[in-house]
C-alpha cells in the first residue's frame, strides 16, 4: 500500500502518533517486547531463496530498533491448492536456513490456502528498553550525517529478473553480464541481514552516537528518510546514492523513480543518522566494516521544515559487489 495511503487508513481508524518499525510492548523491569509481522507475494522463483528473504524482511524491522536478540520467530504461508509440496517445503527451508545464522528457530505458524502464493513472517525480540534507537531524530540532536548500509536498486533489480524470464525484448538492449550482476547482487542483499549494524553498535557502545535509525523496506529512501523527520523541524539532505549496478537505467524502463529515492526496497539497507557532535561518521564506518558491514554517507540533517531534499545532480555510486 502507498505509504500516503496507509497513513491515511491508520488515521481514519484512530491509529495515530509516531511511526515505528515494530510494535513495541512495555513487560516492566525495563524490558521491552519488539514484534513485527511481514507477508508478501514472491518475487523470485526459487522456494528456498525466497523463504530466505522472507526471514530477512521480517526480522530486519526488529533490528531496526537496535534489539539483537530474537527470541521467537513464527512462520506464514498462504498456498494455492495446487502449489506442489516440495516448493511449500522449499519455502520453509529457506527460512529455517536464514534464521539458522541468527541463532533463531520456527517456534510455530499458520498455513492457509490462497489463490495466489504469500509468505511472510512475525519476529518478536526482547530487549533493555535503554538499547532502543527511535525512528525519528532525538531533538537534542542538532546536526549530523546520514548513513546507508546497502546499496538501493532492489525493485528494479527484480523487475529484471522477472522480465528476463517473460518479456527479454524490454532489456534487449542492456548487457546481459550486467543485467545479471544486478540479480544476483539484488539476491545477495535480500537474504544479508541487518542484524550485524546491530552488533556493532552493541559491541562499540555506539547507541549514544546514534540519532535515529530505520530500515529501507516497503517504501523509497525518501519516504524512510522523510519518517525520520516526523515532528521535527531538521531537514534531511541527500547528495549520493549507492546503487546496484545498472538499476539507475532499468528503474527509468520500468518507472520506477530509484534516483528520486521513490522506488520500493525489499530486505533492504538501515538508514542510520549519526550525531556528529559525538562522533565522525566515518569512525562509524570503520567499525560497521570489522562486521564485513559496508555504508554509505549519503547525505546530512540539520535545522529546516521537516523535509527530505535530494541534490539535483546526485552522485550515483553504481555497486557491482558489495563485499570491495
């Protein structure tokens, strides 16, 4: 759903206040309760990779609070009925192994049929309600930079691999070396986790450091940048964009507004504001890399009207393998 949209949804039904990326349930004893529920329709055709990248979006909203531990992960499938079982068992192995290098099991789930395939996931953690970072910009916070931990392009890298498949015609007139960097690194990012940002800021006791956090998932960078803001008057400015590889042109085929920071992210990067009073962001970097975690300074906040302003000559950084 636009996000324009949801908003207005959750408005006309008396969900107001700030948006967050999980919900978040007081127990006492400074304990806090973080859920978050996700489920979607596939967008890669083999069962395993995609059950892998329905556990990444799921738990990656959980990360975006800066709680490390998840403690429960429950699995969704809707399946039509003549969904082959091996691909149903696919889906669920592909979760299984992504949670598996978080230390995580199925702990139970729901199945239904449907006529057309979803799969998703809630995640819920448990965490000291002081390790939590805000979505939106502490007001003590005057001033600082902005950092991205992957790079952007993953709507239109998947377009690509289902066009490929069905329409070649439309890319006929891209290199077809590239267009497959542009999958198999849209995949790769996909099923890597956030959880590592937030190891690091746990491991280098960065939380002080650290003005807002969010992850690039559902909506542009724009529209995640723009919530950081909510209630605020600082603006974000935004002078670079990390890319996957080709995805600035095959965004313009498909209209998909990538560099205007309007296309959707799936499993996609943290957007992290960092206080530079504190500490220089890229002392963030260096430590987010001892995780084999890469970011991107892509931009600044400071005192404004509570906007999003992306630089009209943007500097696009086309990324072919995230692990240089």
């Amino acid at each position: 759903m636009p996000a324009e949209q949801l908003k207005s949804l959750l408005n006309n039904v008396g969900l107001t206040g700030l948006t967050e990326d999980c919900a978040v349930k007081y127990l006492g004893n400074d304990q806090v309760l973080v859920s978050n529920v996700d489920i979607f329709t596939p967008i890669h055709d083999d069962p395993v990779i995609q059950g892998e990248i329905t556990a990444c979006n799921a738990t990656n909203d959980v990360f975006a609070l800066n709680v490390k531990d998840i403690v429960t992960y429950l699995s969704f499938l809707g399946i039509p009925f003549d969904q082959p079982q091996q691909i149903t068992e696919g889906l669920l192995e592909g979760q299984m192994k992504f949670l598996k290098r978080l230390g995580v099991d199925i702990d139970g789930g729901h199945t239904t049929y449907t006529s057309w395939p979803l799969m998703g996931g809630i995640a819920i953690g448990i965490d000291n309600k002081e390790n939590l970072i805000p979505k939106q910009i502490k007001r003590s916070v005057n001033v600082g930079d902005i950092l991205l931990t992957k790079p952007l392009g993953l709507q239109a890298a998947m377009a690509v691999y289902r066009v490929l498949k069905e329409m070649p015609e439309m890319v006929a007139d891209f290199d077809p070396d590239m267009l497959k960097k542009a999958i198999d690194l849209g995949v790769e990012m996909m099923t890597t986790s956030n959880y590592y940002v937030v190891k690091t800021i746990h491991e280098e006791n960065l939380k002080s450091t650290i003005a807002s956090m969010t992850d690039v998932t559902g909506f542009g960078v724009k529209v995640h940048a723009s919530e950081m803001l909510e209630e605020s008057n600082m603006d974000i400015m935004i002078d670079k964009l990390p890319i996957i590889v080709g995805t600035d042109k095959t965004s313009e085929i498909f209209g998909y507004d990538l560099l205007g920071g309007c296309a959707a992210e799936t499993a996609g990067p943290m957007l992290i504001s960092i206080d530079t009073n504190i500490i220089d962001s890229e002392e963030v970097q260096r430590l987010l890399k001892k995780n084999n975690v890469n970011s991107w300074k892509i931009g600044t906040f400071g005192p404004g009207s509570g906007q999003v302003k992306l630089k009209k000559d943007l500097d696009v950084i086309p990324i072919e393998d995230y692990n240089r």
